[in-house]
C-alpha cells in the first residue's frame, strides 16, 4: 500500500512522507533525553560552588546592592565585573584546598599560623557570621511581614527555627538537595530586571564611565564607601570556609573517594577530573551569584534612582519602595527573593562558624553526623543562630550591623586569603598540587584589592 488516507482533511499522505515524520519525532525525542541526561549530569557535578556562590547573595548583600543601585544608578556595576574573577579565584583556591587536603579551611590554617592567630581569626569570623544572621533574620522577617502583614517576632523565631532544625535533622545529601533547591530564589531579581524597562545604553554608558554620570553633589567618600561596600559584599570570609568544608563534605560522601587511598586520589588522572568539576562548580556558582547582584543594582536603578528614590538601608525598604514605582509584582517576587536567599543564607553563615569552631578544636564536624555524634558542631550552628534570631528580635539597627559585620570582616578577610595563598603555595601542605602561576596572580590581586578596600572603609568608618 502506497498512500494512507488522513483523517483531519481528508487527504491522502504518501508513507514515505509519515516514515520521515516518525524518524525525525524519534530524533527529537532522542535529542531531548539527551539533554535532559546533560542537564542531571550538570546538576550533579554542580554543588558547594554554586550553593555557596548563591549565599553570597544573602539578605544583607541585596541591601548593599539595592544601596549602590538607587543611590548610583549604574555607577557600580564596574565593581561587580571586577570582582568576578577575583571571586572565582579565591573561591576556587578554597575549595582545592579542602579537596586536597581533605580538611576545612581553619584545621589548614592551623597547620601554619600560631594557634592564638588561628583563634582570633576563628572567633572574628563567629562574631561576624553571628551579626550578619541577625540581619538577615531580622530582613526575611520585615519581608514576610510586607507580604503575609502581622508583627515581626513570630516570623522571626519561625525562620530561625527552620534554618536550626534542617540542619540538625537533616543528612548531609538532604541539605545539599535543600539548599540547591533554594538557589531557584534568585531567579526572582532576574524575573523583575524582566518586568521592568532597562535602558540599556545608559546604563552601559554609565559603567563604563561612571565618573561623568555621577549624581550632582556627590562626595567621593560616600562613593568610595560603597564600592568598598560592595566588595566586602562578594568576598566574605564565610564564604572561605563553607566551601572548602563542603568539599571535605562532598569528598567523603563519594563512594569513589572511600574506594581509594589518599595517594590514589591525588594521582593526576583522577586529581584532575576532580578539580576540573571544582572549577566549573566555581565558576557557574560566583559567576551566577554576580549576575543576580548585577541585576538587583539593574533593578532598583531603573525602579528607584530613576524615580528620586536614592536612600535605601535594607532590603526591605528595596521591597516596599519598588511597589509604587515598579508594581506589586515586582515588589512580591522581591520580597519573596529575600526570604528565599535568607533561607539559604543563614544555614551557611551557621555552618561555616560551626565547622570553623569544630576544626581548631579537633571536634567532629559534619552534617552527615547526628547531633549526638557531633555535639559541639551543632553547638555552634543552634548558638549562632538562636543568638541571631534574639539579636533581630531586639531590633538590631540593620544598618550598625551590616557596619559592625563589614568592619570585622574586613580585619579577618585580608589575612586569611594571604593565608590560603600561603597554603596553596606550599608543597607541604598541597603536595603536587599547588597552584598555578595564573591562579596565584589572581589570588594575590584579590588580596591586594581587598586590603586597598579594608584602608578605605577603616578610613571611612
């Protein structure tokens, strides 16, 4: 039989006609589960770089960001293409330290530096992560109370308790599935940089010589404090820390890892593919987190600055400020974003102090542990968190907070990178796998960048 007879139009269609539909359906289906098995194969090569490179958009963050945007317009947005590759690198130094040397950032350290340095530097870093939950505690719940109305504290203690009991609960797979799952809220700042009009030109302009864009009256100090601002914003010390655990983390938890002694490891074929997946995980994870700040500067710029609004402390204010000029979509899936990015902020906050503690004490810290095998790790998270959670309950001045976190983490940062560079340098410690000439650049400018900032904001303070 040469034809078959169609049913919608009554038409005959020759069979080598449907024999090429079928083969091309077939490709395509192909073609999908392809993709869909590339898909699942990223998302489970991609981990503590992108769960940690979306922490460093916390509640706290989209303030400073929300600041620059309606306070400079586009004046900033330089900063956060500088520090993109200055991001990368220092996170990715972390993590090859923790996968190299199967051990978190603070027992390295402690390997190199005088035990009274290592504790000042771990007890900065707890004061700091402590200040900066109370924040963005006391942020998710000044959200929560624009969309859902009522007083503050029940939100409060809710968010506390939620980000303290998933992590003692939870397994360490289960909380990394968790915390992938939220790095969906930031989608919510692009969603608005979508439903609002950018000009493009200007703002492109305005980037790439924000000198002749300035406001009128602009004081070079406040200017100068802001970029300061922002760069404390995207290299935090927490951020060190959690992702050279999460790798100890991750190590420990494959069962490839369990099958090979340390040698076997770090031999050259296996070391490679494992620090080629860090360096994607790093990558997609700083450079996604700074796209998002980029486009919450984007947003408020065009929603805010563009409309008079230039004085903007929290994220809150950002949210509540957006609904007359920008709509109540946008204001919702701002203010929705906050408590998304909270969520998964906090938890890291928690646990990079927790892990921190635990290693110069030689306790056991993990998240696969339970809580009876690991006490004094959960300890720390329960304690910064529940001393966070009471900080915003007095109603902590967001902004002397974000100052006071800003400061401290501007006295620890210099110094732990020149640390990790120290150790990511020695042959000791690294073994073969020291870094590259180009990494060391890199981290070394960072540094160099960082401490420029730190004079800077001291001065300015």
């Amino acid at each position: 039989m040469s034809a078959v007879r169609a049913a919608p139009g009554g038409g005959e269609i020759p069979v080598q006609q449907l024999i090429h539909r079928a083969t091309f359906l077939a490709r395509a289906a192909e073609t999908a589960r392809g993709r869909l098995a590339n898909t699942r194969d990223l998302a489970q090569r991609l981990g503590p770089g992108l769960i940690t490179g979306a922490a460093d958009d916390d509640p706290s963050g989209i303030a400073t960001y929300s600041q620059a945007g309606s306070q400079f317009r586009f004046g900033l947005v330089w900063t956060l293409l500088l520090t993109t590759p200055l991001m990368i690198g220092i996170q990715m130094l972390s993590a090859r330290i923790g996968w190299v040397t199967g051990q978190g950032l603070a027992a390295n350290i402690a390997k190199v530096c005088p035990r009274w340095l290592t504790m000042s530097l771990v007890v900065l870093l707890v004061v700091a992560n402590t200040i900066n939950i109370a924040a963005d505690i006391g942020a998710m719940a000044e959200a929560a109370r624009l969309l859902a109305g009522g007083p503050r504290v029940p939100f409060i203690v809710g968010f506390g308790a939620v980000c303290v009991l998933g992590q003692v609960f939870f397994s360490y797979e289960r909380s990394v599935r968790v915390l992938k799952w939220l790095t969906l809220a930031l989608f919510s700042y692009v969603a608005v940089v979508m439903v609002v009009h950018v000009p493009w030109r200007q703002a492109t302009a305005e980037s790439l010589q924000p000198w002749a864009f300035l406001p009128a009256g602009t004081q070079l100090s406040d200017y100068a404090s802001m970029v300061v601002a922002v760069l404390g914003t995207t290299i935090s010390p927490y951020l060190f820390f959690w992702q050279a655990s999460q790798e100890v983390e991750e190590l420990q938890s494959r069962p490839s890892s369990r099958h090979h002694s340390a040698a076997e490891r770090l031999a050259p074929a296996l070391a490679g593919a494992h620090l080629r997946r860090i360096r994607l995980d790093t990558w997609v994870g700083m450079s996604f987190s700074n796209l998002v700040a980029l486009c919450i500067v984007l947003a408020t710029a065009v929603t805010l600055n563009l409309n008079g609004v230039t004085n903007i402390q929290t994220s809150g204010e950002a949210a509540e400020a957006l609904r007359p000029v920008a709509g109540g979509f946008a204001f919702a899936v701002f203010a929705l974003g906050i408590v998304g990015t909270g969520l998964l902020a906090v938890p890291v906050l928690a646990g990079s102090a927790a892990y921190a503690v635990s290693e110069v004490f030689s306790w056991k810290a993990s998240l696969a542990h339970g809580f009876h095998e690991a006490r004094g790790f959960y300890a720390i998270i329960i304690a910064a968190t529940g001393i966070g959670a009471l900080m915003s309950v007095f109603e902590l001045d967001p902004i002397k907070a974000l100052v006071w976190s800003a400061i401290v983490n501007g006295v620890i940062s210099v110094p732990i990178m020149a640390v990790m560079l120290w150790i990511g340098q020695s042959r000791r410690v690294m073994g073969a796998l020291t870094m590259s000439g180009s990494h060391r650049v890199l981290g070394w400018a960072a540094t160099g960048i960082m401490a420029v900032a730190v004079v800077v904001m001291l001065l300015t303070a």
